[in-house]
C-alpha cells in the first residue's frame, strides 16, 4: 500500500514537472516575444492544455496529504512563503490565459500576469526543492525553522536552475508545436538553455554529494545507478543531434528524458526518505486504513481514468497549433 | 487582542472560503438546472429551452472556471496555516479531500468536454448523460467536502493513536447521520441559489422588455422550483438546528444567545448579545418559544452558556446574528417564491412590475444565506478545529509567524479582488448580452479544462447567427 501510494505520487509529481513545466516554459519565454503575433501563437501552444497539466499539482498535493500527512504539513509550513507566491503566480498567470483575449487597452497587465506568474512559480519550485536538498530543521513531526529558513543561495541557484530546465522543455515544446519564426528562435534558444541547465545539474549532484556523504556512499555502493545520469547524458546528445538537423519532435522528448534522469537520480540519492535526512517514507506514511480505504476507490478506479484522460486530451491536441486558432 | 498568527490564519480561511463557496454554490445549482433543460429540450423538441441552455452554460463556463481556481488555494492552505491540523487528522480528512478532488475531477472535467464539442458529435441521449454526470460531478463535490466538514463537526470511526486520527471506521465517517442532513441542507441551498438567480435573469428581461420568451421561461421555472424547494430546505435547516441541539449543545445556546439554563425557554428574536455580562441588551424575547423550537415541547429545560467552561464558550454575537440573517433570507425567499408562483400560476406576475423588481434584488439573498449559514456553523464550532477533540489554537502551524500571515492575508485580499472584479465584469457582460438568437460554435481554443474559453467564442464571434435548432 505504501509503495503503491509513492508510486502514484511520484507519477502524478513528475506528470506535473514535465507537463506544467512546458508550459509555465512558455509563459517565460513569452515575456521575451518581440511582437503580438508570435506572442498569440505562444499562448495558443499551451492554451488546450496548461489546465489539465496544473491539475496534476492538486493530485500530488492531496495524495500527500492523504497518505503522507505528516510530509504535506511539514512541507507547507516549511515554505510558507514561497508557496504562497507560487500559488499567487499560477492563478494570475491562469486567468491571464482567459483575460488576456478580452481587452486590448489593459492587455499589458495580462501579459505581464502570464510571464511574471510563471516565472515566479516556476522559481518558488526549484527554490524548494534545493531548500530540501540542503536540509529542513525538523523535530518531532514539525517544522521548527523560522520564515526565511528557506533562503540559501544554493535554493536560489535551484530556483534559477529550474527556470532554466522548464524554460528548456518550453523551448522544445514550441519547436515540436509552432511554425515560422517562433519554430526558429525556439531552436535558437535551445542551446544555451541546455548549457545552463547541464552546468546547474552538475553542480546541485556535486553539492549534494559534498553536502550529504549518505549520498555519495549510495553511489559507490550501488555504481549501476549511474544509469541514470548515463540516460540523461545519452538524450542530451540527441537532443544536440536533433538541433542540428531540426527534427521538430526530438527535442522535446529528450528534455523529458533528461528531466525524468534527474528526477530518478535525485530519487534515489536520497530514498528511502521524503524529506531528506529526517522522515522516511514509511515515518511519513499514513496508517493502513486510509492507505487502504484510498487504494480501493481512487487508487485502483480513479487514478487510471486520470492517466487516461490527460493521454485523451494530449490526442486531441496533437500536431502543429496554429497561430489563428486562439483568439 | 493583537494580531496573531491564529488570528491571521482564521480570516484567511475565512476570507478564502468565503470567497469560494459562492461559485461552486452556484455551479451546482446550475449544472442541475442545464441537465433540468436539456432534458425538457429532448422530450419537447421546443428550441427555446436549447437557447436557454446555451446562455446559461457559458455562465456556468465562467463562474466553474473562478470556483476551480480559487479551489486550489484551499488544497494547500491547510497545509501552510493548519499544519498540526493536517498532520494529525490527515488519516481522514486528506483522504476525504482526496476523494473530492479525484472523483469530481473526473467526472466534471471529462464530460464537461462533451457540453462543449460534442453537441454535434454524440446522440442526443448522451447529451443528456453528459449534462447529468457533470452535475452529479459537482454535486460529489460538495458531498466529500460535506462529510470532511461534518467530521469536523461531530467526529465519528476514529481513534487518536500517537497524536493523530487514525480511521477506524470509514462507514460511521461516511454514513454519520449528520452528513445526511447537512448534505441536503447544502444541495438544496445550491439548487435554490441557482433557481433565484436564473428568476432574477427572467425578471431583469422582463423589466428591461427584451429576450420575453426566454425571460418567462426563466422566471417561472425558478420561482416554481424556489416554491417547491423552499419548504424542503427549511424542514433541513431545523434537522440541522436538531443535530447542533443534540451534538454542539453550546453552539445551540451561542446561537440562540442563551445564557442561563430556561425553563420552559423564551426565544431572543433580536437583541445585543454581551458576554461581559452574560446578558442580552435591547432583546425582544417570546415566552415558551425557545423550548418549542430546540425540543419540540412546551416545558423542555434549555442548557444556557453559563453551564459551561468559559474556554469552551464559542464568540456569541457571529452565530446568534449570522444565523437571524440566513433565516431572515430564507423566510423572504419563501414568500417571494410562493407570491410569485401564485402571480404567475393567475398569469399577473409578468405585468406585476413591484414582484419583477423584487425577484431581481432577490439573487443576493440566497447567497447571504449560505455564508451566514456557514458563519453560524463554523465560527459556532470555536473554539474547536475538530469538535470537543482539536482546539483551533492547537491546530494552527506552530511556525507561522504574525510578520507571514499578514503578508499572505494581504496577497490573498489582493488577488482575489483582482480576479473577483473581473470575472463579475464578464459575468455582467455575459448577462447583459442575453440568450440571443445564436448557438456557441466549438470554440477551436476551448478544452474541457478551460471552461471559460466558452464565453471567447461568444465574445469573438459576434456577427454569426444560426438558427436555433437541430
């Protein structure tokens, strides 16, 4: 039951990384379009689906709290602030999505809404999960740190480094869904973006290596596991490959490649723990009778039907989003 | 008393949920009232009712899209506020919240797919079938935050196990007696917020001459089903008083500020409640009526405040006046509705320009209804987070600082106001256009997970007219 429930948040957390990460992408990426054109033929990339990859945050946040309360408490009042503003950032950069095609005079405002929105939430997300990395003062169940506790300028390296990483996969995702000029400064922009997250990759394993000796025991003892920064070095070069010869599909698929390397590197430095250092999966799980009384409704019937649907509307929206379609 | 994170905390609960509330409230009553439609459209072919329910689901689009996002903030703010509450009770209430989220997600989220693209594409009957799965979506909904909510009012199948709730008893949780009141008590409550608001719409055409056909059809559906439900509602708004009598006896005497033990009780209709003196000042009380109200008897004894520790006692004044509003909204809402069926039922309402006028201001009141009823019974339950169990002073995050809270209460205050403004901006707009003679295309953009991409295509596509109809 515990497994099964790790398991499921694991999906529905990396669902949303890669999924919301394309697009809060995007919505950086817009604040450096030079015309209203290709800003419209950003928004219509992302525009059918940012919804449906937002919900997936809902999902991991009450299976959390669901069957790993004691992680969801912790976690939500460790980060108060940041949670706080990246909430702010997804609703503003949400209703932007709607409001934006209402007005002309006040269009500004809106503009400003989607791309600050996602860069403030996609900034808060990596700035905790380099706060995490680094270490929360846990005792006894609870938080003890203060309000800022957070703060390190190796959270904020996180924080611009997975700016870098979903402004990456948002790159990719408007070469793999637009045309034109959009298609080719994406492709521009693609280079650089894999260089900086690469160099911020490397730096957060060493530090956490440096930081964490458990970690590096890990690695030396279980050397296959170096299987997973091999993937992602391995997409990384197809993704270079795919550049050069611009081959619209490929870039995408690698990024997600490389993200789903760094996830499962990071996922096993630290394993079995959930906060790193101070709760264990099975410290943090919730008893058996919720477990169970989730697994038997929403774990076995719900949750397919979940993955199913989002694979439905990805279906639908397949191919090249045409500019003229979102108004 | 200064301010403290607890203090913080519970206004920005108070403020957040209050401002949520209003759109689901809303949208359920309306997904019952387009199922309630589309299914007069099939049976009678008469495109008139297809109109109507095209109108009415770009603004069911709109105000489901304001309910979905401000629904999010709720799923982690008991987590950044209530953290000892989520921690310890999370074995139960996480997993209600759970449920809520998966079960309404996916039913709402995929046949709302098929109210928007499939008119064209599937049978008429699962037109149907699509409509009533997304109410019954929204619907499950307020069933799962009902049980959560009423768990916390009377906790039932658990044990506390090292600190926390641990279930011990899921059909007690799901099946407690007090679910099945309070439930209907906030269905029919949405249901009649949909039924006044759609009769205010009808009014408004009327008053205004536009849109008759649609106008009448709206007025009297509303006001009928309003007739219907009102004495339903108010049978489970005393099933509800029952159930506080029986389990919350000292939120029953903070509502009735009842201070000293009656027998038999007198009923305060109005007064100051002061709890420096455990009296009320400026009370209008009748004799006997308390004890007919609480117990159903002439010569019933009526615990008072004072029988209690003062810890325990909750603040009187909120549930002792929120409570005289929500009833005071209620008993007009009664009358309009009866009034007004009567009007219509002898054919004078459409003429009766004073009943128009009322049934347009009434679209308020159902609403001042459900936050007041909501205020009696959740400030009613303090000091308590779980009843008689979790006090909400140990619930609070034991982290938070006075310095975060303010900051969050002001960003919340703030952006919701933002996004509040406009969203009644386009609502106002929507309204105004009315049910005209046009059908929503598909709009190209619009997904089921971006509701209010209906009202794009209305708005952009403005010059289009095809017949109503099949």
């Amino acid at each position: 039951m515990v497994l099964y429930w790790i398991i499921v948040l694991a999906i529905a957390v990396l669902l949303y990384v890669l999924l919301d990460g394309f697009d809060l992408g995007v919505g950086m990426l817009f604040g450096l379009a030079r015309n209203e054109d290709d800003r419209r033929a950003m928004m219509a990339a992302v525009a059918p689906l940012w919804d449906g990859n937002e919900t997936w945050l809902v999902v991991a946040g009450v299976v959390l709290w669901g069957a790993f309360p004691v992680v969801y408490s912790v976690l939500l009042s460790a980060f108060y602030l940041p949670m706080l503003l990246m909430l702010a950032g997804l609703i503003l950069r949400g209703v932007a999505f709607e409001y934006r095609a209402k007005t002309q005079r006040l269009r500004w405002i809106w503009d400003a809404a989607f791309a600050g929105g996602s860069l403030v939430a996609a900034f808060m997300q990596g700035l905790t999960v380099g706060a995490l990395v680094k270490g929360l003062p846990i005792a006894d169940g609870r938080y003890t740190g203060g309000e800022f506790t957070w703060l390190s300028p190796f959270a904020i390296l996180c924080g611009i480094g997975l700016c870098l990483g979903y402004s990456l996969l948002g790159a990719c995702w408007l070469v793999k869904k637009c045309e034109g000029g959009i298609r080719d400064s994406a492709y521009r922009q693609i280079p650089p973006l894999s260089f900086g997250l690469l160099a911020f990759l490397v730096t957060v394993f060493g530090f956490a290596l440096a930081e964490h000796l458990q970690v590096l025991q890990r690695w030396l003892e279980r050397p296959w596991l170096f299987v997973f920064p091999a993937i992602g070095a391995a997409a990384l070069v197809v993704l270079a490959e795919g550049v050069r010869r611009r081959r619209d599909a490929v870039p995408f698929y690698m990024v997600a490649l490389i993200f789903l390397a760094a996830f499962g590197t990071l996922a096993i430095s630290f394993w079995p723990y959930m906060i790193p250092f101070a709760i264990t999966i099975d410290a943090a799980a919730a008893p058996h009778a919720s477990l169970a009384f989730m697994f038997w409704g929403e774990g076995i019937f719900v949750f397919p039907l979940l993955l199913i649907y989002a694979a439905v509307s990805y279906r639908v929206f397949r191919g090249k989003a045409g500019a003229a379609s979102y108004e | 008393m200064g301010l403290t994170p607890l203090l913080l905390s519970r206004l920005q609960f108070a403020f957040t949920i209050s401002f949520h509330i209003i759109f689901p409230s809303f949208s359920i009553g309306v997904a019952a009232w387009l199922t309630f439609l589309e299914a007069l459209h099939l049976a009678t072919g008469r495109s008139v009712y297809r109109l109507i329910f095209e109108f009415w689901l770009k603004i069911f689009g709109v105000v489901f899209g304001l309910g979905v996002v401000s629904g999010i903030v709720m799923a982690f703010q008991f987590g950044t506020n209530w953290s000892e509450l989520a921690r310890t009770s999370g074995p139960i209430q996480g997993v209600l919240i759970s449920y809520e989220t998966f079960t309404a997600f996916a039913l709402e989220a995929s046949f709302f797919g098929v109210l928007l693209f499939g008119r064209s594409r599937v049978r008429p009957w699962f037109y149907l079938f699509s409509t009533a799965m997304v109410a019954l979506g929204t619907s499950l909904s307020a069933f799962w935050i009902m049980i959560n909510n009423s768990w916390m009012q009377v906790p039932t199948g658990y044990a506390v196990v090292n600190g926390t709730f641990v279930p011990t008893d899921w059909a007690a949780i799901i099946f407690n007696p007090v679910v099945w009141v309070r439930f209907p008590h906030m269905l029919f409550a949405s249901y009649l917020t949909g039924a006044f608001c759609v009769a205010a719409t009808g009014a408004w055409y009327l008053l205004r001459r536009v849109f008759t056909a649609e106008a009448q059809i709206m007025l009297r559906m509303g006001l009928y089903l309003a007739a219907i439900l009102m004495p339903v509602q108010l049978f489970f708004g005393h099933l509800t008083g029952d159930y506080v009598h029986k389990y919350q006896p000292i939120k029953f005497a903070a509502i009735e500020a009842r201070w000293h033990d009656e027998q038999p009780a007198s009923e305060v209709l109005i007064g100051w409640p002061d709890p420096a003196t455990a009296t009320n000042r400026y009370a209008i009380s009748i004799p006997v009526l308390g004890s007919l109200i609480a117990s159903s008897s002439f010569d019933s004894k009526e615990v008072g405040l004072t029988d209690f520790p003062r810890q325990d006692w909750p603040p009187v004044a909120i549930p002792f006046f929120s409570f005289r509003i929500m009833v005071a909204c209620g008993v007009a809402l009664l009358l309009l509705a009866w009034v007004g069926s009567y009007l219509s039922f002898k054919q004078r309402l459409d003429r009766n320009r004073l009943m128009l006028w009322l049934t347009f201001f009434s679209f308020p009141l159902p609403f001042i209804a459900i936050l007041t009823g909501w205020f009696t019974a959740e400030v009613g339950r303090q000091p308590w987070t779980v009843y008689g169990v979790l006090r909400t002073a140990q619930a609070v995050t034991p982290s938070l600082t006075t310095q975060a809270a303010t900051i969050s209460l002001i960003v919340f205050a703030a952006v919701y106001t933002f996004i509040f403004a406009f969203g009644t901006y386009y609502l106002h707009q929507l309204l105004r256009t009315g049910p005209v003679g046009r059908l929503v295309l598909p709009p190209t953009g619009a997904v089921p997970n971006r509701p209010m991409s209906v009202v794009d295509a209305h708005l952009a596509v403005p010059q289009r007219h095809l017949v109503p109809g099949e």
